[in-house]
C-alpha cells in the first residue's frame, strides 16, 4: 500500500491536537462569555425589579405600583429587546403590567433580595426573566407584593457575541499561523531527505562508490545513512567477490576448453588423413587420455563452483536440521577408501559417539569430503589421515589430521581463497578450503588450521561446530 506523503502526515500529527486544543479553548471561552452576559442580564433584570419595587406606595388601602422611565432604561440596547413586566397582590390581582405574565410553577427564592430566576416563553417569543417578593406593611398585618420583569435576549445574546468572537478570532488566527510555519518548518528540515533522495536517485546503479555523509543530516536520520553505507559496502564487497570468482573461474576454465579445443581439431585432422593413421595410432591414444583428464578437471572445476555457490547462497543459512555428524564422516571415510588404498594412505576414523549438529546433510557431506580429499591428495603414498568427531566442553568439533607436507603459518589464511593452490604439483581445483570455510559459515562454525600436534610434520584442520538447543554436554 502506497504511504502518503511524510510532510502531510507529519503535518497532521502537529496540527491535530493543535486544532483539538484550539477547539476545546474556543469552547471554554463560550461558556465564561455565557456566564458572564448571563450575570449581567440576571443583574439588570434584578435591578429592573428593585426600582419597581421602590415605587410600590399605599393609596388608602390598596397598594399603587407605577412603573417609571428608569425602570426600563437599563435593558436600552441596539438590539430592540422587548421588556414585560407584572405586579400582582397577594390575592393575584393585577396592579401593573401584563395579568397573564408567566411565573414558575414552583418558587424557590435565593439570597436577601428573595429573587429567583427562570426562562420562559411570553407572546410568542423566549424570555429570561426574575421575579421577586417584597412585603408591604400595613397596621392589619402584611401583604406580599410579587414583581415579575422579564425581556428576550437579543442582548444577551449581542454581548455573548462580542465577548467570545475576539478571543475565538485570536485563536483561528493561531491555529492558520500554526498551519503555515507547520508547512514551511517541515519543508526547510526535510530538505536533506530530499537531497538524499535526489542523490541517491542520480547515482548509475551500477557503480557502488555511494557514501552518505551522516554529518548533514539530522541526529534521528544518521542511524539511516550508516545503515545506507554499510548496505552499499556489503554490496560492493559482495560484487568484487562476485567480479573475482567470474574472472577466476573464467581462467579455470579455459585451460581445459583450450585444450580440448585443440585435441578436438587435432581428431578432425586425423579423419581427414586416414592414410597415416597406423603413424597417428599412439598419438590418438594419448590425445584420448588427455581429453579425458581435461574433461575430468572441467567437470570437477564445474561441480565444485555449483557447490560454491550453492554454499553461498541465503538458504544455505536456513532449513537446517539435527545431523549426526558421526555418521556423515562415516559414509565419507568409506567413499574415499579406495583412493586412499590407491595411494596406500592408512585413512582412520576416531568417532566413538554421536554427535548432532545443525546442518544441511547435503552441504554437510560437503564439507568433509572436501577436508578429506584435500588431506589424501596433498599428503604422500603410505601416509596417515585420521578424521576425528568428538564433544569438547559442550561443543562439537570435526577434527582432519594427516602427516602430508602441511601448510606453513604465513599461508594458511589464504588456501582459503578461490583457486589458490600451495602445490602445484598436485591434481586440484584450488576450490577446497574455500567450500568448506563457505559451508561452516552457513553453519555459524568455525574453521582452524593449525599444525599436527601428534606428527612430526603434517596438518590439523578443526571444524567447531555450536550443538543444537537441548543437546547434552559431555567432554
């Protein structure tokens, strides 16, 4: 699934909570402006009701309510609200205002002005309203007078406008600010990405001298570039291995296919001048077993490159399984027992007891095979070879010793090499070692060559391998 871009999401991540922060601050804003446009409605609404109160006198015995100029100057506003009002008796009649003015059902008075609060609808049209109490005396007792004063709310609603918009603007304003120096900040720090990107696109894939430099990018981004640089090396180092083994299998090879080349029009010859054939017979006999060993070393110099390779390859490192190794220098020892009888080498094996290791039983067979035919080719007619599986403290060690030549110290690193050959003398593809050491590192096991202890001259070659989880040590 294709990724939207880093800059947006980025963006987003900044100015989502942002604009929730925005939001909610707009939203409290609201609130203080509502209580505060209430306060001040509920307060004239109060005063309004205490100037009509003051104006209630005695006239005989009924009491005289008028409503005066500075009763309704206070709700004066460019919002034309509509003020209603009603003062009723104790017995409900009317004394000023409107006879039908709504009060609550149930009266709950607050504080020392006995006043109460309430919304309410009048004539069609929503009202907040207050109504009041005030007891005028008289020498047969008491009477309690109610003062109702109610107006719509165009005011409250103009000043709740005019006390949360500026705020509310401020914070739009910050949030659209956010918004652009989000934009610009995350385009000026991206910017190295970008040229990396572009670097990296301009490059000739087929050239790996590509080093990026962590110094010009950001402390989060350099742990990218190192990896960048490490992959490339690998690569390289992988692609000069490749350069070399083509090259060295390409001169490997040619020798053989030169001279089957030639043994081949020589043949062609031969055919076409029968008449000498009885002078040519022992050279054809000789080109024959020539092409034969030519052959032979093709196929060997062939088989062995496939098993390279194959040891090379990334699976090599999985799908391994519990080997006995015990068993593969077995079938290995008996494989080569009749070159050895050739050679009248003494070829012995030492495994007293099972030993598992986690290995591909194919590659396995490989590797001592190779260990095995690289000591009985280089060591002399009537020597010794003895191949040895044994646990040491926990480990399992394949051990190859002969009484041959053996290698001297300043070498032994570099038999490991492709077609390198101390001897020259000796039939060989120069691929050996350099399976075997492939083979134990796809195995994560160790090769190590070292002198004959128990001869006078000689070679030991070691195979430490790790033992599978659970195994049982013993030494």
């Amino acid at each position: 699934m294709k990724r939207a871009s880093l800059r947006l999401r980025l963006a987003l991540w900044l100015l989502l909570p942002l604009s929730v922060f925005v939001a909610i601050c707009g939203y409290l804003n609201w609130r203080n402006a509502a209580e505060v446009a209430d306060y001040v409605q509920d307060h004239d609404l109060l005063s309004s009701a205490k100037v009509l109160s003051d104006r209630l006198i005695w006239e005989g015995d009924d009491v005289q309510a008028s409503v005066p100029p500075s009763a309704l100057s206070l709700f004066v506003s460019p919002e034309r609200d509509r003020v209603f009002l009603s003062v009723t008796g104790a017995n409900g009649e009317v004394l000023a205002g409107s006879a039908d003015f709504p009060l609550p059902a149930v009266r709950k008075p607050e504080g020392v002005d006995r006043a109460q609060w309430y919304d309410t609808q009048f004539a069609g049209v929503p009202l907040r309203a207050v109504v009041t109490t005030r007891a005028m005396y008289e020498a047969g007792g008491a009477r309690d007078i109610t003062i109702a004063v109610g107006k719509t709310e165009g005011s409250r609603n103009h000043m709740l406008r005019t006390l949360w918009w500026p705020s509310m603007q401020y914070l739009l304003i910050a949030l659209v600010l956010a918004i652009a120096l989000a934009v610009v900040a995350l385009t000026l720090e991206l910017r190295p990405i970008v040229r990396l990107s572009q670097q990296l696109a301009q490059r000739d894939p087929l050239h790996l001298d590509l080093v990026v430099d962590p110094a010009a990018l950001h402390s989060e981004l350099r742990p990218v570039a190192d990896t960048i640089n490490r992959f490339v090396g690998q690569l390289k180092a992988h692609s000069e291995a490749q350069r070399r083994f083509i090259a060295d299998a390409a001169h490997q090879l040619r020798t053989p296919l030169a001279m089957q080349a030639s043994q081949i029009e020589f043949a062609r010859y031969t055919r076409q001048h029968r008449g000498e054939w009885d002078t040519r017979r022992a050279d054809m006999d000789a080109m024959w077993v020539a092409m034969q060993t030519s052959n032979r070393r093709l196929v060997d110099v062939t088989n062995k490159l496939l098993l390279l390779a194959q040891a090379e390859h990334g699976d090599a490192h999985t799908r391994l399984e519990r080997v006995d190794l015990a068993v593969v220098a077995l079938r290995c020892v008996e494989q080569l027992a009749a070159l050895a009888d050739r050679r009248r080498i003494d070829l012995g094996l030492e495994a007293p007891d099972a030993a598992f290791v986690l290995a591909q039983p194919a590659l396995l067979d490989a590797l001592t095979g190779n260990l095995l035919d690289n000591a009985l080719r280089y060591t002399q007619e009537g020597g010794r070879v003895t191949v040895g599986v044994r646990q040491v403290d926990g480990v399992v060690k394949l051990t190859v010793e002969d009484n041959g030549p053996g290698i001297a110290p300043e070498v032994r690193e570099r038999v490991f090499e492709r077609f390198y050959r101390v001897a020259q003398d000796t039939e060989g593809t120069g691929l050996g070692l350099a399976i075997v050491r492939e083979i134990a590192r796809a195995f994560d096991a160790n090769v190590d060559l070292a002198a004959n202890p128990r001869e006078a001259s000689g070679l030991l070659v070691t195979v430490t391998f790790a033992p599978p989880e659970g195994q049982a040590q013993t030494s």
